[in-house]
C-alpha cells in the first residue's frame, strides 16, 4: 500500500507513502485515485486532504520506473491530476519539506495548497533535458504569474514555500502539524463553491509578446547544445497564447520530443549512472562503516591543501602534516586565502571561514597525528616516497585508522604491502583542485575491507563527492584511458595537426579543456615522469616525443608562464607559441613524416575512441564495476561533455559497429597499433549490444 486512507471527522486524508520521497509510481498513483474516489463515495466525508508521509510530500515520478512501461500505465499522473481537479469535493493539498515535479503538478491540480514555510518547492524536470509533462508549464504560471514560473521552470532550482505566497492559500507556523493544519483547513472551506481550479484562470503579463521574445533570446544564450531550457519557454507562452486544453496537449508533445533527444538521454543516464556509482555488489547497503570524526593529510601542496578543505567544509577537524614549517605555512595560507577569495565573491560568511579555519591545524611531527580516524597521503608521486610514508603511518595510526593514498597511477596493493594492516588501505585519488572537482575515484585493493570501502563511499557523499570505485591497476580508471587519449593527441602532432587546432576540434565537440590546455594546467613534467617509467617498464608502447622535448625546453605548463601555449600574469588565456609549432613541425620532418591537413572529425573520433577502447578493456577486467562508473568518471574528473553522457555512453548512441569501422580505418595509418580492438568492444559490436544496457 503506497497510499494511506484515513478520516478525521469530516475529512479524509490521504498519505502518499513511498518512500524515500513519494514518488508517483504507478501502485502510489492507482491507490491515490482510489482514495479520492473512495472520499467521493462517502457522504460523511465533506473535503479531502493530499499529504505525503515522512520527508517529503512528493519528489515527483518514481525514478524506479523511469524508461518502463509503469510509467505511463494507467491511471497516469495525468488521471490522477484530472480525478483531483473534477472532484465534486474540495481537494486540499498539504505540503511539507518537498514538492517537486509531479508532486508539484498534483498539488496545482488540487483545489487549495496549504503548506509549511520551508517546504522546497521545484519543477526541475529541466535538469533531466525534459519539461514537466503533466500540466506544469500550463498550471504555475496561472499561479505565480508568467515570469517567476517561467524561471522556475527554465532553471529547475527550488524555491522556499514561503517565498511563493501566490502558490499557497495557507502557509502554517513553523511548528504546525501539518495534518492537522490542513484538517482545519478543509473544515473550514468544506462548503465553498463553486470550487476553485487553477485551469480556469488566466496568464495575465501586459505586452507578454516582447518578454517573451526576451526570454526566448535570454535562454537560447545560456542552454548551450541542450534544447530542453528553450522548449520549456515555448510550452510557458502556450499557457498566454492558447487555451488550456490546447497548452496541455502542447505540452505533451514537447516532452514526448524531448525525450527521445540523446541529450535528455544522456542527462539521464548521468542521473542514474551518479546514484548506482555507490553500488558494489558484494558490500551490502548495511555494512558497517566506520565513524570518521577527525582526519589527517600528509603534505600541505596544491593536493593537500584542496583535500584538506573538503574535510574542513564537512565540519570534519583536520591535522595537515609537513615535513618543513616553510611548506605548512605556506600551505596554510593558500586555504586561508582560497576561503578569503569565496568570502569575497560572496559564497561564505566570515563566521563560516573562521569555523572551518578553527578546525585545521598544522604539524611538523607524526606522533601529532596518531588518533586520526582517517589520514589521507599527498605526496609526491613515487613509490619510495609513498613507502616511507605508509610504513611510518603503520607505526603512528591507532587501530582501525583508514590509511588512504591520494595516487593517480600508483598500485595500491604494493602500498598496502608497506603496513601490518592492508585492509585498512584504500586508494582516495582526488582530483586537481581537489576543492572543486566532484570525483572522488574510490581504489579499492585486493585486501581493502568491505568496512573500509563502505566508509569511503560514506564519507564521499559527506565531502559532496561523487563516489565511483576502481579496481587496481596502472592509472586506475579515468588516467588509464587519458594516457591513450593523450597518446592520440601527440600522434595527431606528429602527423599534421598543431595543439591550438586539436583543442577546439576537442572543445568544439564539448570538452571543457582540450588535451593541450589541460597538459598546461595539470603541469606537463608530470606526464613527462609517467612517460620516463613507461619507457622502461612498457618499452612496447610507443608516444610521441613532442611532449618530452616540449619538456626539454622547460615549458612544463602555466606554472612556469609557458607550456604548448604560453600566457600572460593573471590571464589563463593560451597563446599559440611560434617556437613550439616550429618545433612540431621539425619533429615530424625527423620522423620522416609528410604532414597533412587532419579533420577536425578525425581529431574528435580518435581522442574519444581512443577513451572507448581503454573503457571497454578496463570493464572486461573488471577495474570498473559497470560502464556507467566509467562515464561518470569522465563527467565529473575530465571534463567529458554532459549532453554526451560519458565516452561510453557515446559510444552506444553512435554505434559500436560505427566505433569498430572508424578504428579499422586508423589502425591503417600511422602508430595504427594503438588501435587494436578491445575484445569487448568486439563482441558487444558484433552482437549489436551496448556498453549501457
């Protein structure tokens, strides 16, 4: 039972219950329109009372049934807004904590709203590259009026209930009970009529046409490749231009265009792909996890320091260690002034940057860090560096301490192996900045405890990360499939092209950085040193040189003013430099290469098929749990396009066969041994399945 009957005196009430958050799925919609039905019939029952139990009246469809045929079953949302709307008794809305989506769509179909201050209240079917599809768009602005339901609309963010007067015939005291609230409500306007519906009103805005027009100008500046933002402005004017039936039915057309749209698609694929990321099978939901009350970071740099503030903005005490007191202060200073910098756009109070200043210390000692529940390494990116510092965390931690390693290609079983205790190892590799970047890539080691691995992703929700578990391997996940895009992009050097065209073929496709750029911000030596250890414990893999000779020349990136670009104190912009195209030009003529004129679509095919083909052979080895993980990897750490929804996605909606034949084809050319198939990809290709089935 997803929907509760009860009768207080003269009114019945009835409670959504499904949790978490009420979702209108088909058993809460049929038992919904049952109880009203069942408060028709009654002739004690004089009005009717729609609440939600626990947290939330509403939060809209139930994404379990997203892309089913429950979806659309009968009785619809639809049915279950008309059934409310004709009803011959008044039907109250009683909304508290969340009213969202379809949640909100009932409520405007209801003949009454009372509500809760505080109560978050949202259209945000936008954010999925959909509109609201039962009556939002037609409804609200006959509520609220046209322009503030057109941005709630168009922006899909949630706006308190009691900064919506217009929406409620009632906003309650704080401490109300809201059932009891609504009771006295629906007492008290049993017997008036004519009932109120929110159809029958009109958009009244005086010259909507130019507003309109505006808007229209307004959003198609700011949506980007996504259509879902304009099409929600046009389904909004239908509710001035036309009559109501004739918006509704505008409506549904929309949406049933929309979501067909690869971008809706792939919006949604990265909603679902965010929330089953925490997922391991073998760790149940009910695992243990350890309680992590206070934390320590070894190296107080640019990493250090970002790990450091995730945990100090989670109210999570931190101990930052270094080995000189230059580099702790120094340290110190830059997150000192990273909050400075948000206080000063306005994103933090004062009494918030001294709070979480409060819960950071320095240290020159590891004795000072021993009662730590988790410590997290920073350091420098060798295994005789990590050594040093596992085998001295193993001596200082207490008991039970998660000893976490920030690496980006490092195994960390052998960094398990320095300790007594490699089941309390685990991989947390954070990305640069680590206080901005969402993905927290969780390495999970043949030993790591499920306790551990539990409380990693735990706590990666606390520190608002996304969470997404690898296996152990050379760069894990997501700098195991950058190395072959990197290799793709010298090739492309090598061949013809020049860093400034292959960054806007990249950027033109929908990535925020391409490869030259990000070379330049992340620090070019770094590449260089993976490719030094490559040399000698891969010799069969084969890169360009331009990048070791870029490095040679001492341009390792932004850090030293100039890397395949150069730039200017205070502006990031790159700046094509002549000395490096000339160098690109004369490493191609050693090679004995003829350069050519390359396509911006070849550039853009070999860059992403590139990430493909690792995706498919990382997934075959079970490094990552499903490809979704890999996607969701690649949107929230590199920069991958959302409206394309991962590599892997991408893949699907071109075709693995389409994939396969482009690969066929660059296999032909030149370092072609790069492009040897996954067996994967092969078979899915040949079996006309996908990555994301």
């Amino acid at each position: 039972m997803t929907a509760e009957y009860q009768v207080h005196g003269a009114v019945a009430v009835i409670t959504l219950n499904n949790p978490p958050v009420n979702g209108m799925g088909l058993v809460t919609r049929t038992a919904a329109v049952k109880g009203i039905q069942q408060a028709l019939a009654d002739d004690a029952v004089k009005a009717i009372v729609i609440t939600g139990a626990g947290k939330a009246f509403s939060g809209g469809a139930d994404i379990k049934e997203f892309n089913t045929p429950k979806a659309l079953a009968e009785p619809s949302l639809h049915t279950l807004i008309a059934t409310a709307e004709s009803a011959t008794k008044p039907v109250v809305a009683a909304i508290h904590t969340v009213c969202m989506g379809g949640g909100l769509e009932l409520s405007l179909g209801c003949h009454y709203r009372v509500a809760l201050p505080g109560a978050q209240i949202a259209l945000p079917e936008v954010k999925l590259g959909l509109l609201p599809g039962a009556g939002g768009t037609q409804r609200l602005p006959r509520v609220l009026g046209l322009e503030p339901a057109l941005n709630m609309i168009v922006s899909g963010n949630p706006v308190s209930s009691e900064k919506l007067p217009a929406l409620f015939d009632e906003i309650f005291a704080a401490d109300a009970d809201i059932v009891r609230s609504a009771v006295a409500f629906a007492e008290k306007i049993a017997d008036l009529r004519p009932l109120p519906k929110v159809r029958d009103r009109k958009v009244d805005y005086p010259n909507h046409e130019a507003f309109l027009q505006f808007s229209r100008n307004t959003v198609k500046a700011m949506a980007g490749p996504f259509p879902a933002p304009l099409e929600c402005v046009e389904t909004v004017a239908a509710s001035v231009t036309m009559k109501f039936d004739d918006g509704v039915k505008f409506e549904r057309e929309r949406f049933m265009h929309l979501i067909q749209t690869t971008e809706s698609k792939a919006l949604r694929h990265a909603f679902f792909a965010e929330r089953v990321a925490s997922k391991v099978p073998d760790v149940p939901a009910d695992t243990p996890v350890r309680a992590i009350k206070s934390a320590a970071v070894i190296g107080a740099g640019m990493m250090g320091g970002g790990i450091a503030m995730n945990f100090l903005n989670a109210g999570i005490p931190v101990k930052l260690l270094e080995t000189r007191q230059e580099a702790l202060d120094k340290g110190i200073a830059t997150i000192r002034k990273n909050y400075e910098s948000s206080l000063k756009k306005g994103k933090l109070t004062q009494e918030k940057l001294d709070q979480r200043m409060g819960l950071l210390s320095g240290t020159l000692s590891y004795d000072d860090i021993g009662q730590a529940d988790i410590v997290v390494e920073a350091v420098f990116e060798e295994l005789a560096v990590k050594e040093t510092v596992f085998r001295k965390l193993d001596e200082v931690m207490k008991p039970g301490a998660i000893l976490a390693t920030n690496t980006s290609t490092l195994d960390v079983d052998k960094i398990a192996a320095f300790t007594k205790r490699p089941q309390d190892v685990i991989g947390t590799h954070f990305f640069s900045p680590a206080n901005v970047m969402k993905l927290l890539e969780i390495v999970r080691g043949k030993e790591t405890g499920k306790d551990v691995l539990a409380t990693a992703l735990a706590l990666s929700k606390k520190l608002k990360k996304t969470g997404v578990v690898s296996g152990v391997c050379d760069g894990f996940i997501g700098n195991r499939m950058i190395e072959q895009y990197s290799r793709q992009a010298g090739f492309l050097l090598e061949e013809g092209a020049l860093p400034e065209q292959v960054d806007k073929a990249a950027e033109k496709f929908g990535f925020a950085m391409g490869p030259f750029r990000m070379g330049d911000l992340a620090g070019n030596d770094i590449g260089w040193a993976i490719r030094k250890r490559r040399y000698v414990e891969k010799p069969e893999i084969s890169y360009s040189k331009t990048a070791d000779l870029l490095c040679e020349m001492g341009r390792y990136g932004q850090k030293t003013g100039g890397g395949w670009y150069d730039y200017q104190a205070g502006d990031r912009k790159a700046y094509p430099n002549e000395a490096v195209n000339a160098m690109i030009v004369r490493h191609s003529a050693d090679l004995g290469i003829a350069r050519r004129k390359i396509s911006d679509e070849e550039i853009v095919e070999r860059l992403v098929y590139a990430l493909v083909n690792e995706g498919a052979l990382i997934l075959e080895e079970g490094i990552a749990l499903r490809a979704s993980d890999i996607d969701m990897v690649y949107l929230t750490g590199y920069g991958f396009p959302l409206h394309r929804g991962g590599p892997m996605f991408y893949a699907d909606t071109v075709g693995l066969p389409n994939v396969l034949a482009a690969m066929n084809k660059y296999a032909k050319g030149h370092q072609g041994q790069a492009w040897r198939p996954a067996p994967l990809l092969l078979k899915l290709a040949e079996e006309g399945k996908l990555f994301n089935s």
